[in-house]
C-alpha cells in the first residue's frame, strides 16, 4: 500500500504497467493525466484519532478500515483518479509447490444523493460516519436516532415534551451528539393542524403569540436538506 500518484489513461485506468507519462498522447486522442497526489494510507483508527487534521487536507489519501475496506478520504471529482491504494505485492517466502496469486478486488461506490445504499453494505460504524461525512457534511444526524434538539436554554430529547410559554419567540436548533455547534442545513416545520397565532420559519424561529391558548400541543418535524429521508419528529406544549 503506497498512495503513490501515477500517470494514466482517462477513461480507462489503464497505467501502461507504470510507463505512461503525464502529457502523453494515445492514438485516439486522449492524454495522459496524474492520479491524485501521492498520500500515504492510513488506519481507520489513525484518521479517527485526528479527524480535524485529516479533514483539512485538500486532497485526499486511503483510509483502512479494521473490516478489511478501504475509503477515500475525500469526494472524487468527475473525471479524476485517486492514488494507488496498492501499486505491488511482494512475496516473502518462497512456495514449496505450483500456486496462482489472485487478488479479488471489489469495488463499491456512490454519490451524495445515493449514499444510503452504501451504508446498508454493512460498513463499521466509523465507516458509516466516514461516508455521512462526505456525503452530507455532518455525521450522524440521524443514524442512531439519539440527537438532542435544543430550544432556547431547554433541552428536549427526542420523546419528550417541551414546555414553551406564550408571548415569546423560540430558536430551535439541531445539534450533532455532543457537540454545540447548531446544523445549518435542516429545514423545519409544523405538522398537524395549524394554531392561530403560531408560526415556525424554515430557520427554525417559533412565534407564540400572548394569545394562545394554554395546553396547546404543536407538533413539528426538521429534516436534513441533502437528504430528506433523515428527520426528527418533536412535540412541544404551550
């Protein structure tokens, strides 16, 4: 395992056993390009253990999860090739009988609207954060269910009831677990029937007038914008 960064052919991934040239020009056309910069590889555990620094990286390198799998780093622009996960295999002690080497290598990829599919492959869970991460910017929104939803200075679990008082404006917000830092890209809402006098923006800014009535029960959903299927439901009474 190198990360080393190669020539290749576009569209192909063909390397010419390593003796392409960047520039170079094939018969039909097309030229030569680099793979990814060279980046050596790194255990899951490692990138966990610094994920801010890893993260600042602009460009990605290959990251070995303990299940065997390995992820790039970073969202693979069109028309781009990562490094070289492994470039060689090296044997170390001679075989005392006629075998054939194979090496069976899967391939498994998606986008950011797809990325669900690749999770119910069966990741770890530092490999489910990991592809969350790339594809939507935050992890684990939703996959476990237990995010807290923070209104004001109260905090509401999902389950229970929140208790708001008339006259008064509200700023929901959702947090990943554990952090303070609110998730910019949900959107929220009031379901159910409507209540005179009560408003709640996309932003998460809830309005109860002085006029309403005590014992009133709102109920509401947010939603991850680059993925609508992750929600949370609340209940809050006024």
């Amino acid at each position: 395992m190198s990360g080393k960064d190669k020539p290749y052919k576009p569209g192909t991934g063909d390397m010419g056993d390593y003796t392409y040239t960047n520039g170079q020009t094939f018969p039909d056309g097309t030229t030569a390009k680099s793979t990814m910069p060279n980046k050596s590889p790194i255990t899951m555990a490692k990138y966990v253990s610094d994920k801010s620094s890893y993260d600042a990286e602009p460009d990605g390198r290959w990251i070995l999860d303990m299940d065997g799998w390995a992820y790039w780093s970073k969202l693979l622009p069109s028309g781009e090739a990562t490094n070289l996960l492994l470039d060689e295999v090296i044997q170390t002690v001679a075989p005392d009988d006629n075998y054939a080497y194979f090496i069976n290598v899967i391939l498994q990829a998606s986008n950011a609207t797809e990325y669900l599919d690749l999770i119910d492959q069966g990741a770890t869970g530092n490999g489910e954060d990991l592809i969350e991460k790339l594809a939507t910017g935050t992890e684990n929104l939703e996959m476990d269910i237990e995010r807290w939803l923070e209104i004001s200075e109260g905090e509401y679990r999902p389950g229970n009831v929140l208790f708001l008082i008339p006259g008064n404006k509200y700023q929901l917000n959702a947090f990943e677990p554990g952090t303070q830092i609110p998730i910019k890209n949900v959107t929220w809402r009031l379901t159910g029937e409507s209540v005179p006098g009560v408003t709640l923006d996309s932003t998460g800014v809830l309005a109860i007038d002085s006029g309403v009535p005590t014992a009133t029960v709102l109920t509401g959903i947010v939603t991850l914008n680059t993925n609508p299927i992750k929600k949370m439901t609340f209940t809050i009474t006024i």
